[in-house]
C-alpha cells in the first residue's frame, strides 16, 4: 500500500537511530508491526477471567 503521511523530523531520526533501521520505510513498518502487537495483547488480556480452562499443564488432563 502506498501511503503519504507528514511525520516529525525529530521523531523520524529518533527512530531511524534506535532501530538501526535502515530506511524510514523499515522504521514505519516496524512501528505498525508493534502497535498491532501490542492491540492483539489488549485484546487477548480482556478475556481474562472469561474463559474456563478444562485441561492441565501442557494440555494434560487436571488430576491425572
């Protein structure tokens, strides 16, 4: 997908240095990685306490 955003300068070099990234194009797509990483994880942590486990450790029955 071709995109055209307006990205802050100081932000970009932060970035591009932390990463040791080559590109800003490397930089933006490892950004948007990490932010549906992270949206995932949300999702998965509001099932907590929702779902009731039936199995054991590593899938072996409980109490056997």
């Amino acid at each position: 997908m071709r995109v055209n955003v307006v990205i802050d300068d100081a932000l970009m070099k932060r970035a591009v240095k932390l990463s040791n990234l080559k590109t800003k194009k490397s930089v933006i797509e490892a950004g948007v990685r990490l932010l549906v990483r992270i949206k995932e994880q949300e999702q998965i942590r509001k099932l907590r306490g929702k779902l009731k486990w039936t199995g054991g450790p590593k899938g072996k029955a409980a109490g056997g």
